[in-house]
C-alpha cells in the first residue's frame, strides 16, 4: 500500500492505496463519492469524468497515485451548498438527462468545455466537444440544448460576479 494526498472538492483527503487502483475507484469506494460513474472500464464513455487541475479527465484510466497532491473536483463538489451549478440547473430545466447515468460526465466535461471554449456555444461544437461522452437513453438533443443554456448561464454569473466586484 501506498500514501496518496489530494485535495478532493475542497477538503484535503488521504488513503493508503494498492498502486494500482484507479482514481474512479479511490473516489467511489475509499471517499464514497459515488457520483463518478464507471459505464465501460475502457474510457470510451465519459460517466467517469472529473476535473484534475481544473481539467477534465476520465478517472478509469488515471492511476490515484498520478494525481498524489492534485485538485480534484467531482459532480458532488460543483453545486455550492443546495443551489446547483448553473450547468446542472440548465440539465435540470432542459430535460437533459433520462436514466442519469451519463449525467455527471456530461456536466463535468460540458463544464470543462465551457472553461475552454467560452459561453457561446454552437450545436456543432457541443456535438464535437462531446465525443468520448455516451448517453445510451437519449439522441442527445435536450443534452446539447442543456449544455448551451448552461454555457449561456454561467457567462451570466460570472459577469454578475464580476460586477458585484
């Protein structure tokens, strides 16, 4: 067994972890964070996504010892308290997940693809930007229509942000 520290939504954690054990794993079983998902053990469809270092990337394929001293921020820690993200708001209002499975990859990396491409987004990006992010319930329509109203709210909020500032 192996030491491994990180910061994990905002609280410092630590674990004596087998080498081998994948991020996904230290998160769903050692912190009971259950939210991250394992849907293929392949990294073909996203249910596993989380943000290391403020970017997106699928933890099935991450050993925990690779991110010893890293940030690491999963579905449980986007939401500030009861109030939702602006991004699981707008799948909320959109209708943008059926079964849920896929829902928490979708949010993290639709978060992640905000981060990098900006608050407007076209269904063409978002439609490129998702692949790697599987949804076996839907033809994704309300999923891309949910992304860009959360794209759109949290350019909102942050332009309130920045005025309260």
């Amino acid at each position: 067994m192996t030491a491994v520290a990180m910061t994990v939504n905002g609280k410092a954690v630590t674990g004596d972890v087998d080498p081998r054990t994948l991020l996904v794993q230290f998160l769903r079983e050692n912190l009971r964070l259950t939210g991250t998902h394992v849907g293929c053990d392949t990294s073909q469809c996203g249910a596993c996504v989380v943000h290391v270092n403020g970017v997106a990337m699928k933890s099935c394929t991450l050993l925990t010892l690779s991110v010893d001293g890293a940030n690491i921020l999963t579905i449980e820690g986007v939401a500030t308290g009861d109030k939702l993200h602006p991004m699981q708001e707008a799948f909320r209002q959109n209708h943008g997940l059926q079964c849920g499975y896929c829902t928490p990859g979708m949010i993290m990396t639709a978060v992640d693809i905000v981060r990098r491409k900006g608050h407007e987004l076209d269904e063409r990006t978002i439609r490129e930007e998702l692949e790697g992010n599987i949804c076996r319930c839907t033809g994704y329509h309300n999923i891309v229509k949910s992304i860009a109203a959360g794209a759109k709210a949290m350019g909102q909020g942050a332009g309130a942000q920045k005025a309260a500032e």
